[in-house]
C-alpha cells in the first residue's frame, strides 16, 4: 500500500505542500501519496484520529491547527517542545505520534545556505511575538547570533517570549518606538503584511549592510519587503524559500532522507513571474 501523508488546515486550498511533497518524492524514488485536508476550526484531532488510524504516516499542520497538534502529539522534538506548536507530526512504529517544528530550521536554512548569510554574531530583529515567532527562535538562538530583539505591538507578549527564550542566548523584547538602531537582520513574522500594512517601523533600523527577510510571501514583493527595499536594505528575501525548506525538513523527518530543494524552488519563483 502507498504511504500516506497530508497537510491540515483552514483555508487550505492555496496550499503549495501537497505539490512539494509530491516532487520530493518523485526527485528520491519514494513511494507515497500526499494530499491536503480542510479541516472545520473545531476538527483537528477528529481528523487526526481518523487519518492516523486509517493508517497516516506523517501530517503537517498549517494555521491555525499548530498548538492542536502540539496538544495532540505523545512526544516532541526538544525544539517544538519549545515552540509550543507543531508543524510535523509523525507517526511511530509503536503507534505513537512524535512532533516537530520544521519552520525554524527551514528559515535559517533558507537564510544560511540558499542565501548564504552567516547569523553566528549578528544582530537580529524579530517583528512580532506571536507562533510564527515562538516557532523559530530555539533554531535561530542556536545560530549564536550577537542578539535578538523581538519587537511587537503589544509590548508585553514581546517581554514574555523574551524571558521563555532567555536561557538560550540573548533574547530581549520591546514595543516597535522603542527600536530604532540598525540591525544585520530584520525578519518580519508579524501577520500585517496579510492585510496589507506595515508596522510603525522606524526606518533608521535599516542601513545598507541590512538583510530583510519576510516570512510571507506572494506574486510580487510583501509590503515589508517593499519598504525595506524603499530604505536602502542590502538584500530583501521572502518566505517561499523558508516554505520550501520547511518542507524538507519535514520530509526528512519522515523518510530519512533530505530531498534536494534548489530546483523546486527556482520552478516556484519562475511560475510567479
Ligand atoms: P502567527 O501565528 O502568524 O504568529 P499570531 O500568533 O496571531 O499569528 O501573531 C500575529 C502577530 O502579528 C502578532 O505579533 C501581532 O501583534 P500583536 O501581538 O500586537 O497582536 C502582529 N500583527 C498583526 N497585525 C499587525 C499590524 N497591523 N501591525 C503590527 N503587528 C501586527
């Protein structure tokens, strides 16, 4: 029988995994199927129940399931039992379900070997303070970077992730009037640029060393991107690369071995142009 894998979520019909799944596979001769499920807001571990005893080896999880799954999950990677929410689960010989947080390994890959930029000693500014923030900082924290400075909105939910991650290297959190030096990367994982806006950003956090990474990204450049660009950052990079490499992370979890992501992501950036 065909392995059988599937990405959850709601809305879940943009999403770009069962296609990435499917060229993984095909690109390292495995033998599996993937598909996506739309799952109704209160129907995550239904679903999870039923996919995995009808014989599921491995589901990802997409907003906003990623704290049902972590919830749902009987043993967790150190990395997502930091971030609290779960991307990857993986079904065990035993029966029981592992979880992980591929997101945060597949950004620093995308930053550190696609794009080839060093994180050990920079300094790093996060925008936001929400899962998609909780869900990268182990794997950016254990780049060594100089700092991270996590800015956000609302200031306090910045100063308590600040403090969970405070253990692991030099995180601090502050409300976004209150940054305003450069920084060698800036990545936004604030969810404005969905709608469209822009965070009260002061534009002297950019100088001409800067990189700006949005983990969104779209058929043209993100707002955040956009202005990054408009004030004089070195480089802007968007969240196609991070989604790619997410993925293969994920992959790898479930059938040890890493496909190659190089060629996919050029045929996804070329079928936007
Ligand atoms: P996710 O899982 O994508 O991180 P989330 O947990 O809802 O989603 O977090 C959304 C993040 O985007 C938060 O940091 C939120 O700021 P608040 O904590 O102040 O709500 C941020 N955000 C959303 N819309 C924003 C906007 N228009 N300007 C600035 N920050 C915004």
């Amino acid at each position: 029988m065909t392995d059988l894998y599937a990405v959850v979520g709601n809305p879940i019909g943009h999403s770009k995994s069962p296609r990435i799944h499917l060229e993984f596979a095909a690109e390292t001769k495995q033998d599996l199927f993937y598909k996506a499920i739309l799952v109704p807001l209160d129907g995550f571990d239904t679903e999870a129940k039923r996919f995995f005893k009808h014989g599921g080896l491995g589901m990802n999880i997409t907003v906003p399931f990623k704290e049902d799954a972590y919830r749902f999950a009987d043993e967790y990677t150190p990395r997502a039992q930091r971030a609290q929410a779960v991307n990857t689960l993986k079904r065990l010989d035993d029966g029981r379900l592992l979880a992980d947080n591929t997101d945060g390994a597949g950004l620093v890959r995308d930053i550190t070997v696609n794009n080839n930029i060093a994180l050990k000693d920079k300094r790093i500014l996060l925008l936001g303070a929400g899962g998609a923030v909780r869900g990268v900082l182990q794997p950016l924290l254990a780049e060594q970077p100089n700092c991270i400075v996590i800015a956000n909105r609302t200031v306090n939910k910045a100063e308590q992730l600040a403090e969970d991650f405070a253990d692991l290297g030099k995180v601090s959190g502050l409300g976004f009037a209150d940054v305003d030096e450069p920084f060698d990367v800036i990545i936004n994982a604030t969810s404005a640029s969905l709608s469209g806006e822009l965070p009260p950003l002061n534009p002297s956090i950019i100088s001409p060393e800067t990189v700006c990474y949005d983990m969104m990204y779209g058929n043209s450049a993100t707002v955040f991107n956009q202005w990054a660009t408009e004030q004089g950052a070195k480089l802007t990079i968007d969240g196609l690369g991070m989604l790619v490499e997410q993925a293969a992370e994920a992959f790898f979890l479930w059938r040890g071995v890493r496909p190659s992501t190089a060629h996919l992501m050029k045929t996804l950036r070329d079928e936007r142009r």
